[in-house]
C-alpha cells in the first residue's frame, strides 16, 4: 500500500508525464521533503536553501497554498510516488502582465535522472493552460550550470543581467534572467 505523505495518488496529480507527476504542496509532505532537502545539502548550495526543518517547511508551503501570488508543485515519480523535485511559480502577476517567476529544485536521488525536467514540462503547460500566464521567467545565478541547461531544454531564452538581484547565503547575488512566452496562435 502507498505511503499516504508521498506524491503516487494519481487522483491528485494535476498532469503526469511517462515518469512523473506534479502536484501542489500539502503540509503533510514536510517530513518527506525535509529529509530529502537535508540529503540533497550538497547538491544544492550555493544555488538553493529549501526548507530542512518540520516549522521550517510549514511556513514555506502554507505560504505557497495560501498566497494567490505563488504556486507550488510537487515533481514525484510516478513508480515510487518519491518527491523527485519542487517547482514554485512566484510572483504571479494577472491582467495585461500575466507572468510568474519560477523557482526550483531537484533532490539528490532524482539529480541526474531527467526528472525535474520532465515535472517542469508539466508545471510550464500548467501555468500557459490552467493558470493562463503568458510568460515565465527564471533567475539563475551565472555558475549555475544544470539550472541553465534545464531552461534551456524547455526553450528559455537568455534575456538579460542582473546585478544584485537576490538575497541568498548572506551576499547580493548577480543573476541571468531567462524566459520563455506562451506560443499564441
């Protein structure tokens, strides 16, 4: 029988793709995600501080299901119902803008493995579809190498520099600025 804290309820998948499922946060998630934010420290810094405590993660997902500003997705293997990854659409602006920043992370068991790949596919034909945005942007830090290679797959392209753009680690840290346009037709 399925664990009841991992992502395999197919019933609340939004979009499944051949590997995984997306789907939004619960609290009940936190102490799956937690322990694989704690086992993918390595992975992740200096790019991303994802939550690694239980009050930690309870404040970052009721924020994502309580703000119409955000939206957050699970990336889980459709096998295992493992989360694989995170995908948050931040700053989501309606009207003539209708634009979300994205921001996201792999777990260390799913790095490598084309998964968060597959879940961002799924979140970017949500967010054009269901959440009727129009543009996606993704800030990334220059050295950030996988990041970039992955908006590039998705069809990204580099748009500018920005200097100072976010707070992370204690330091100002410069970032490209990727995006990508829903196709009109």
């Amino acid at each position: 029988m399925p664990d009841p804290h991992t992502c395999d309820h197919a019933h609340r998948h939004l979009a499944e793709g051949p590997r995984v499922g997306i789907r939004h946060f619960s609290l009940a998630d936190g102490a799956e995600f937690t322990a694989r934010a704690r086992e993918s420290r390595e992975l992740h810094r200096p790019w991303l501080f994802p939550p690694t405590t239980d009050d930690a993660y309870r404040t970052y997902a009721a924020s994502l299901l309580e703000d119409p500003a955000k939206a957050g997705f699970l990336v889980c293997e459709r096998g295992s119902g493992a989360i694989a990854g995170f995908i948050n659409i931040n700053n989501i602006v309606h009207g003539a803008f209708r634009c979300g920043a994205l921001g996201y992370g792999a777990f260390a068991h799913a790095a490598g493995r084309g998964l968060l790949s597959e879940g961002l596919g799924l979140v970017m034909a949500y967010a054009f579809g269901e959440l009727r945005l129009h543009r996606l942007e993704a800030n990334i830090q220059p050295g950030n190498a996988a990041s970039i290679a992955l908006v590039r797959r998705h069809g990204f392209r580099l748009e500018g520099f920005s200097p100072d753009f976010l707070y992370i680690d204690g330091a100002w840290r410069d970032h490209e600025r990727w995006a990508i346009t829903a196709v009109t037709p």
